[in-house]
C-alpha cells in the first residue's frame, strides 16, 4: 500500500466520524500501532494516544 492509498483510507475514515473526530481518530491510531492493549486504561499508556481522558465521553456520545 503506498501513502496515497493510505491517506485517502485515513481522511474517509476521518469524515465518518461526525463527533469528536480528533479524539477517535488518536484512538484509531493507538489500536493500530499497540496490539498488546486489552483495555482502554491500557491503550492509554500507548504514546500514539494523547487525549485518554476524552474516550469515555467520546464513545459515549458516538454510540461506538
């Protein structure tokens, strides 16, 4: 996959979110780039997830 392909990927999945989409998209990349997270508390140690405290309310409100 080239960075083309992946960056139109990353934009269309940034335009589905319709709420918060700064917050998911931080998680989408800590779920990719931390296999071993089991949890959220986890994911939240990941260095690619930077806005922890906003995941509940984010989920939340997105009906994830």
């Amino acid at each position: 996959m080239d960075s083309s392909t992946l960056s139109a990927f990353r934009r269309d999945l940034y335009g589905c979110f319709l709420k918060s989409s700064d917050a998911l998209m931080n998680a989408v990349d800590a779920l990719l780039t931390d296999c071993t997270a089991t949890s959220f508390v986890e994911l939240s140690l990941s260095p690619r997830y930077r806005r922890f405290p906003a995941v509940g309310r984010t989920l939340w409100i997105t009906n994830v």
